[in-house]
C-alpha cells in the first residue's frame, strides 16, 4: 500500500517526492511505500498544529470527549484492517494485533473520561483581599514519537492524553510499521478530529535526526514524548535539553520476575511464559531476568521448560502459532548471539534457542550470571533468562542490578513481604503475583534510571500535557510600601 502524510487533514506526498519502504520481514515482500517527510514537512506539520491549538484548546470537553470516543469505536471496530496490515510490516501474531486494537480503544475511551479531570486547586492567601488558584492549562504542539513494537497502544498513548488536555499533536510514525500507523491517524481523522490537530509524519530512518530535531527546535512545540530505545531516548532528551523542552520518556527494560520459595510454581510459571514469550519477547516490560530461590529453582526450571517447549513459533500468516516473526533479521541475528555466548559461558539452554530467519523459537536459559551479554542486555527477543538466588535479599540485589528500571515482579504467598520487596525494587512498576507485562489505560507506567522518566496514563498523563498557571484575584485598593 502508499501512504502519505497527514497534514492539517490532507493526505499529502512528501515536498520532495520521496518514499521509502517497509517489507515483510518473513518475505521480504514490499508491503508499504510511506512518503519520506523533509524537514520542510516537518516544519509545515507543525505549522499546522500550531494553527489548530487555539480553537482546539478552547473547544468544551464534551465535544473532545465525543470525538476519541468516536475514534475508539472506528478503532475497535477495524481490527480486521489492522490485522492484516501490522502482521505483514512487523511479523506480529493476530492476538497481538487485537490486544493493540483493543487497550488502545480502552486508552481513547480513557482519555476522553479525562477531559473533565483537568483541574486545578483553590491556594489560600496571605495576602489580604487575594484569592489565589493554581489552574491546569495545556501545553500547546506536543510532538508524539512511537515505536513500532506495539505500534497501535504505543501511538495512542503518544497523543490521546494531550488531545483530551486540549494540545493538538505531531505524532512521527516508526519507520518500521508506518502503514499502521497512518492507518491510525485516518481513523482520527475519520472521527472528526478538525484540521490540524492530529499531524502524521513518516519519514525515511536516515533523516529520522534532522526532522525530529526540527521539530523540536519550532518554538511552537512545547512537549516532546517519546517511547523506544534507551539509546535514542537519550539522544531526543540532549537536544530537547538545548531548547529547553519537556520531555517524556519511555524507553527499554530488563524486566524481573522475582519467584521466593514460598511462590505458587504453576502459577509463577503461567506468568513467566507469558512475560518472556508474548509478541516473542518484543515488548519494553518483556521479562528478561527470572530470578529464582535456590529453594525452588530445579521444579520452576523443569516446568518452564516443558511450558516453553510447547509453544510454537511461525508465520502468523499462515498459522496460529503463539510465537510470531521477530521484527528483522538482524535482532534475530543478535539474539541467536546472545544465547550462543550464554551458552559458551556455562549456562543451560533447556529449551529453544533455534532461529530460522526471522522466526525464533521460545528459549530457556538457565544458571545465567553476569559474566554473559544476556544478563545484561535488553534482548528484545523470546529468551527467559534464568538467575538462581541464594535467599531474598540477594533475590533483590540480582533484581536490581541492571541500569534499567521499568517493570518488575514478585512471586510468593506473603503479601506483605511482597509489598517489602517492592519498596526496594527501583523499577516504575512491581507486580505482585502477575506478570511483568501488563498495563491498563488509567495507570502511571513509566520508569526509572535507563527506562526513562514522566508517567504516561490517568491524572498523571494529565499532569505531563499540562501547564500550572498561577492566578490571583486581588483588591485594587490594597496597600503598597511606597
């Protein structure tokens, strides 16, 4: 399919003309060509924001209410469309494709709940005759960057909190999934967003710099999100920094699931699959690290394995298989890497571990330690990593032991001395007896250290697409010094 850009409502080629394309990565088969956005467009798409901010920003919040809940229904209601796009541009299985479809509803429908939440608060004065108030006002352009792993929840989470706040947005679409996610800023606009207020770029990966940092750099953006990489969150978070902009950042994970040995084993090992596997491990709270008791380390490991060798992996196409296709062959290349230097370095491959183009197979890596690339990288890819602790508190330690700090987990039976634990974890998010991959459209995700900072989701979201302003009311006869 060709795509173009979405500006001021328009579908519009690039100025220069190009394109460029995104293929199958099991076939290797042209599936879109996206206009390749210049920083002219890039400039214009802003342009267009801005023009769109006042009337958008003043329009009552029943009205933005009815336009995302208009835009959840159309959401929900083409997942078929979805599906057959998104499986092909990124290799994702059907059940992928509907979870998006459908917490992404759920996130539309969520924001537009919040456009009567945008409050402010009442300050007493000390000042006689004054009253004074601190009021919620939205920001202005926010550029929206997503990734293309979850292209649908990841896209909507980039704007539909600053819609309903009042912002109008540029949302610059992943070079890996751009049909996708044009197709969703049509669905916006079919909703009956007005001209301007939701702009989509795609643009070819060799000018993603200069058209982000022109961006950035218009002094009509006033907030910058972006969710991916660590490492291009901190090149977005340098120059964000030199123009003085906000930013809102949620980048990679080396999530752990904590098992004590008072822990449910069967059900520990539900949430583990589940964690590691899921869209083949290609999500940021993806569990990476599964840090067992010595206690109960041989049953769980027994169990996982059996678990993960009945998961199949395949076109998901062609089958229903659990496991789709990764993303492209070279993160498939680099996860075969790092079980290979597992391996060589004394850990157990009990299962899986064998890739076949883009295709990897859910794999178990047991006694990893921190001699190997896998304890410490994000692998993005289907491998549960297994860490053996000696008792709780090194359980913690092992934990803790990454520059990451998005998702985590405990299992045990003792909730208090998970709720403990969790005070000691210094990630964003600590489930008790769940799994490290969950969200919901109302809650504060976001992480620490390397995975970022700002929260989207709820009063929180609310919170980053907004500015306080204080107001004071004061008595004009009052008394000055001089």
């Amino acid at each position: 399919m060709d795509t173009a850009l979405i500006i001021d409502n328009r579908d519009a080629p690039a100025s220069s003309g190009a394109t460029f394309e995104r293929r199958d990565p099991l076939t290797g088969h042209l599936v879109t060509r996206a206009a390749a956005a210049t920083v002219e467009d890039a400039r214009a798409a802003v342009d267009a924001a801005a023009a769109a901010f006042p009337s958008w920003s003043r329009l009552g919040p029943g009205k933005r209410r009815a336009v995302l809940n208009a835009a959840a229904d159309l959401l929900a209601s083409r997942t078929k469309e979805f599906t057959d796009l998104m499986t092909m541009e990124t290799g994702a299985s059907a059940a992928w494709v509907a979870f998006n479809t459908n917490l992404a509803a759920g996130m539309l429908r969520e924001a537009a709940s919040l456009t009567t939440h945008i409050k402010g608060e009442i300050i007493p004065a000390d000042k006689p005759g004054t009253f004074s108030m601190a009021v919620r006002r939205p920001a202005g352009v926010v550029l929206s960057i997503a990734p293309w792993n979850a292209p649908i929840i990841l896209a909507v989470r980039s704007f539909a909190t600053a819609l309903a706040c009042g912002n109008t947005v540029v949302f610059k679409t992943s070079e890996l999934s751009p049909g996708t996610q044009n197709m969703l800023g049509q669905v916006m606009r079919e909703a009956g967003l007005p001209a301007g207020v939701l702009n989509v770029l795609t643009n070819d990966p060799a000018d993603s710099g200069k058209v982000v940092e022109a961006m950035i750099a218009h002094p009509a953006v006033r907030r910058v999100n972006f969710t991916g990489s660590t490492r291009v969150g901190r090149i977005i978070a340098e120059v964000a920094a030199r123009y003085l902009k906000p930013v809102l950042l949620e980048l990679g994970g080396k999530a752990p699931l904590i098992i004590l040995e008072d822990a449910d084993i069967d059900n520990a090992v539900r949430a583990a699959a589940f964690g590691s596997f899921m869209h083949s491990g290609q999500i940021c709270m993806s569990t990476e690290r599964i840090v067992v008791h010595d206690a109960v380390a041989d049953s769980f490991v027994h169990k996982l394995a059996e678990k993960a060798k009945s998961l199949t992996a395949g076109n998901p196409r062609t089958s229903n298989a659990a496991l789709g296709s990764l993303v492209d062959k070279r993160p498939a290349a680099r996860a075969d890497s790092l079980v290979k230097d597992a391996v060589k370095k004394g850990a157990h491959l009990i299962a899986g571990g064998e890739v076949d183009g883009t295709i990897m197979n859910a794999t178990v890596l047991d006694r990893v330690t921190s001699e190997m690339d896998v304890y410490h990288e994000e692998s993005f890819a289907p491998i549960a990593s297994i860490v053996r602790a000696r008792d709780m508190d090194d359980a913690i330690r092992i934990a803790n032991d990454t520059e990451y700090g998005l998702s985590s987990a405990v299992f045990t039976r003792d909730v208090k001395r998970a709720l403990e634990i969790s005070a000691r974890l210094d990630f964003g998010c600590c489930h008790i007896n769940g799994p490290t991959v969950y969200d919901e459209a109302q809650m504060p995700l976001g992480g620490m250290k390397a995975s970022g900072y700002g929260r989207f989701g709820g009063q929180a979201g609310v919170n980053e697409f907004t500015d306080v302003q204080w107001v004071s009311i004061e008595d004009p006869d009052q008394h000055y010094p001089f």
